[in-house]
C-alpha cells in the first residue's frame, strides 16, 4: 500500500500507465480478431499524435477501421475510453478523419519538439506530405538542426538536407554550393563534399566588410605559426582617389607554408577585395604570389601588393633588430 501512490505518480508523468496500455493493447487484440497494430507503441504514437492535434479525428491506418464501427462491442469500459482519447474522440458519429496516418508511425521528432507551435506544424506537415517513418526518425542536434554528414546525407540514407535547416552560417551563396554538391554527387555520381570548403561573407555597411577563412585568434587557438599583414586603408591608392579612407586591410598567413588562411577587409568595396583574396586561398596561391602580381594601377586590388608587403618589411624590422 506504502508504494502506490509513488507508482501512481509514476504513471501520470509518463501519461498513460504502462500496464494500463499493456491490457488496452490486449484488449483491442481480443476483439478484433481480423485487425493488426494494436502495439502498445503504435497506441503511444497515436496519442501523441493526439496531443499535438488536439480537435481533429487523427487515426492510425489499424485503427482507421475502427471508424464507423459499433465500440459497444465487448471490450471493457477504461479501454474504450482510452481509445476515444487516443484517436480524438473516436465514435460511430465522429467526422471522417482528416488523413490517416500509416501504419508504424514513428514520433522520435515530435518527441523533441519543446513548444505547441512546433509540435502543432509538425503533425500537420507529416499528415500533408505523409512523412515515412524513415524521415521522422532524422537524427537533430542540441539546437534542432538536422544533423549530416560531409555529403550532406542525414543518418537515414537516401535522405538529404541543405541550407538552413542543417545549421551552420545561414548564407544563401552557401546553400547555393549546397546544391552543387547534391547535383554533382547525385546527377554526375561525384563526390564533392563540405570538406575544407571556403566560406566568405560580406556585411554591407559602409564601409563594406568582407571576411573569408580564419581569424588570427582561431589560427592562434588551433596553435599554427603565423604571421599576420594589415594595411590602413588611407595606405591605398584608389581608396585615396575617393576620398575614402576608412577601414584596413588584414590578412592570416601561416609562416611554414607561405598559405593564406583568412583575411578581414573593411573598407572601400571590402567584399570585393575580399574575394580576390578568396580566389587565391581556392588555387592555394602562396601570399607571395600576390605580393607580386601586377594589378591595374590605380585600383583597389593593387593594395594586396602593398598589404603582403609588409610581411616582408616585418622580417626586416627582426633581422635588424627593430620591432
């Protein structure tokens, strides 16, 4: 006697008792003789279907036969009450069912939905579009995204996610590069990947600032042996010419290999020399290469010959014993 109103609080947290669905499940067994999928899982299901569509008749595929039938048949009283429950007030006089759902559904995903809203449009999409089992079993990460992996494959093969809801930077040239890499491994049976992709973006204010690639703090984070050029702008030419001076020029090299691994512009057309920088980061251009490529003069590209020319003055400084 001492237990049970611990068992009994038990139960209510859980929803229904287990040993209560256990005799339901049985029950509906019993009585319908020519009908399948009265598990205990498939009843849970349907009643967190339920729940979250709460004034709608939601049936599974089973228990869809159920509708129109006469529920004064022999089966206990708790257990018809429990179906009605689960099915959204199922009797003879209930309104068709808007969709039914197949049979087996798996709730993994509504289960992980917080708020009303979410669990709301969740169970109206998987009626709509008549989600598998396979989709609503989509592993999610912490903060909701649907994980994949470097093909953009979720944890059920054949099913795919990009853009957004995969999380990571929300840019729409990345989604873009997103559907590249379905197309080609798809269509072509390649096999591109996120591995190593190269990432810019550029935030349009004025003046522009355009960034690609690392920042000195995660190149200093990830312990490389770096070595770091930055322009004032009012050091460029063109920005001179315009009459705008303001921003810098910074850009990440890694001392071994002479490779740049990132760079933060802000200034006069930012994105766009940004993206110069981009472009030989892709071909893997040692920073010397544009320390000494010829750029039309006056423009803003000449000022990544004098931005990487710093580097050099630097070794000066150090060898002279200055700086």
């Amino acid at each position: 006697m001492g237990r049970r109103p611990r068992d009994f609080a038990c139960s209510r947290q859980r929803g229904w008792g287990a040993k209560v669905v256990t005799r339901l499940a049985a029950d509906l067994r019993r009585e319908f003789l020519e009908m399948t999928g009265f598990s205990r899982a498939n009843l849970l299901y349907m009643r967190a279907f339920a729940r979250a569509w709460s004034g709608r008749t939601i049936l599974q595929q089973p228990v869809a036969k159920l509708h129109g039938k006469n529920l004064s048949q022999p089966m206990t009283e708790s257990s018809t009450k429990i179906v009605q429950q689960a099915v959204g007030q199922l009797s003879a006089a209930a309104p068709e069912p808007m969709a039914s759902l197949p049979w087996g559904h798996n709730v993994v995903l509504l289960n992980k939905l917080h708020s009303s809203s979410d669990r709301i449009w969740y169970a109206r999409a998987a009626l709509e579009y008549g989600w598998s089992r396979a989709v609503l079993s989509i592993h999610l990460s912490k903060q909701g995204y649907i994980q994949v992996n470097e093909q953009l494959e979720t944890n059920v093969p054949g099913i795919y996610a990009l853009g957004d809801v995969k999380g990571g930077p929300a840019f729409t040239h990345l989604t873009y590069d997103d559907f590249r890499i379905l197309r080609t491994n798809l269509l072509d049976h390649g096999s591109a990947s996120t591995r190593d992709r190269v990432v810019p973006h550029t935030i349009f204010i004025d003046p522009q600032f355009g960034r690609v690639g690392m920042s000195e703090n995660e190149a200093r984070k990830q312990g490389r042996n770096i070595r770091v050029a930055k322009l004032p702008m009012n050091a460029v030419i063109r920005a001179i010419e315009t009459g705008e001076t303001r921003g810098l020029m910074k850009a990440i090299v890694e001392a071994d290999t002479q490779q740049i691994l990132g760079c933060p512009i802000l200034g006069l057309e930012g994105g766009e020399i940004m993206t110069i920088i981009q472009v030989a980061m892709i071909g893997r251009l040692p920073y010397t290469a544009l320390k000494e490529a010829i750029f039309t003069h006056p423009t803003l590209a000449e000022g990544l010959n004098t931005l990487f020319m710093t580097l050099e003055s630097q070794v000066c400084r150090y060898e002279s014993g200055f700086g």
